[in-house]
C-alpha cells in the first residue's frame, strides 16, 4: 500500500527516518492517530501497514483531496470503471490529441471545483487522479481563485488506474475518519493517546522556491507561529508529536526561524532529496526538520 497520488512534498523517501521517530507504545498504549495535513498520506499508509489502531482521523484543508479520500473509501468501485476508461483512452491518444484531452477534461475539473452538487464527487475524484497523474511533474497547484492550472506533462503511458493499490487503500480507509477544514477542527480527537504527525505546507528556502498553493490560502510565516501554538496546545494534552518542515539554514545559515519557534522541543536534521523542480540537476539532497516532543 502506497500513496494513490504524487504530491509536492510527498514523505515516501523521508519514511526510514519518519518510523525511527514512531513512539514507544504506538499500537498499544498510543492507540489513536491523527495528521491534519494528510497531503499524499505516505506516513499514514505506512501505519496503517503495521499498526491495528483504535481510532484514525485524517484532514486537509484542500477539499478536492479530501472528496477523493472519501470516493477510495466509499465509492472504490465507480472509481475504478472511470479511472480504467480515462486510461485507455488516453494510451490510445497521440500527444496532440492528449493535450486536448487533458484540457477539456482540466476545465472540467475547475467547473465542477466551483459549480458541482454532491452527487459530482466520483467526477471529480476520478478527475482529481488523472490529473495528477499527467500533469506536469503530479504537481497540484492552484491559483488565488482555486483553479487548478498545471500544465500536462509529457510522460509515455501514464499509470492512471493503479487498481491494486487503490483497492488497498480503500480497504485500508474503511476505519478511518475523513474530514476537511482548518487543523483546529481535529483538536477534540487529540488526547494523551493519540500520535500526530503534522506535515504543513513548507516554508520556502529561497523567495523563488515558495510552493504553497495547495489550496487558495498562504501558509506564511504568520501561519507557522499559529501552528506551533497548536503544537504547544497538543503537547499540554500529553499527545506523541512529529513536526516536519523544511530547514531554512539550506540556504541561510543564520536563519533559526524555526529552531528559534521549537526551541522548547527535539529537532533533527534528516537528508531528503528534493523531488519537485523542473531542472532534474537542481533536485539535490537538502535538509529537512523532523522536529518532536520526546
């Protein structure tokens, strides 16, 4: 079981350093588990895979990813006919009739992000994934008006319709609570049992390196010191807690932004090679912060 998408910031090669932060206790004593930012959900997955826990709850506060959260779980077999017509289709396709495709079906997705009733929320899923899957390096960007605007990318044979692994997933997301909104909303589910990994929009490293646009909404630096006072607040309530963000020292030596915001918590520097860049020479090895409260 593996992430069903490709999402900028994805934690599937962080995970080695990630599982040796997993508490003592996870699984047994810590029972509960929780991430208000579930992005492309590799760190769930990977629990999931190991632990049988009590109760899971998972939020984003882009909607688009929450609604295909919910069809993997509840409508997987909808999903799957849709995803496997849209893939043949487009295999069939030579590149100029796929860009055609692509964009009638990316305006399709935009009507229905601002337009749509329920009953559109498999549409939409199933747009949401063929997107993802090609689209200029499985970037999911946003403008201010909420419009998805990433370019189609130029890969061969897309896998559009990976039908194993999401069979897996759904069958992984039936005991899992999926909810959308601000991260505040999940604070009546965290108790001394429960472990939260938080993965936030990164701050930039660089002024031209700022990739926030997950949804409409800025994660600024104001946003960051909002988070950690979630952080202290979770911390009071005895929960298990892993942070992780980017290191601004990768670019600015001084910058003890967040060692100066956590300096009350564990912070470790890991290696992470950083995937999402148009110039492949330019995705080297950075740091990152896994930072925590024991």
């Amino acid at each position: 079981m593996k992430p069903f998408i490709k999402w900028a910031g994805g934690k599937t090669q962080l995970l080695p350093e990630i599982r040796k932060k997993y508490p003592e206790g996870l699984g047994v004593t810590i029972n509960k588990y929780c991430e208000p930012f579930i992005g492309g959900g590799a760190v769930l997955f990977d629990i999931l895979s190991h632990y049988a826990l009590k109760e899971i709850l998972i939020n984003d506060i882009n909607k688009d990813l929450i609604n295909t959260y919910a069809q993997i779980k509840n409508n997987i077999e909808i999903l799957l006919n849709d995803l496997s017509n849209m893939q043949n289709v487009f295999w069939d396709m030579n590149m100029d009739d796929r860009k055609i495709y692509y964009y009638n079906k990316r305006d399709r997705f935009n009507f229905l992000k601002l337009n749509s009733a329920e009953k559109y929320n498999v549409e939409k899923a199933t747009l949401f994934i063929f997107l993802n899957k090609t689209c200029f390096n499985g970037l999911f960007r946003v403008n201010k008006k909420g419009l998805f605007n990433v370019p189609i990318g130029a890969y061969k044979n897309p896998i559009i319709c990976d039908k194993e692994n999401l069979i897996e997933v759904s069958k992984a997301l039936k005991n899992v609570t999926i909810i959308t909104g601000n991260y505040n909303n999940i604070l009546n589910f965290i108790d001394k049992n429960t472990f939260v990994y938080i993965d936030p929009p990164y701050r930039p490293i660089s002024e031209t390196a700022s990739f926030t646009s997950y949804s409409e909404i800025d994660f600024n630096d104001a946003e960051q010191v909002l988070l950690e006072k979630f952080v202290d607040i979770i911390n009071f309530r005895g929960a298990k807690i892993v942070l992780s963000n980017s290191d601004p020292k990768n670019i600015t030596e001084n910058d003890n932004f967040f060692d100066d915001l956590y300096e009350s918590y564990s912070i470790k520097r890991v290696s992470a090679r950083r995937r999402i860049n148009c110039n492949a020479n330019k995705r080297a090895d950075i740091k990152e912060l896994l930072i925590s409260n024991y």
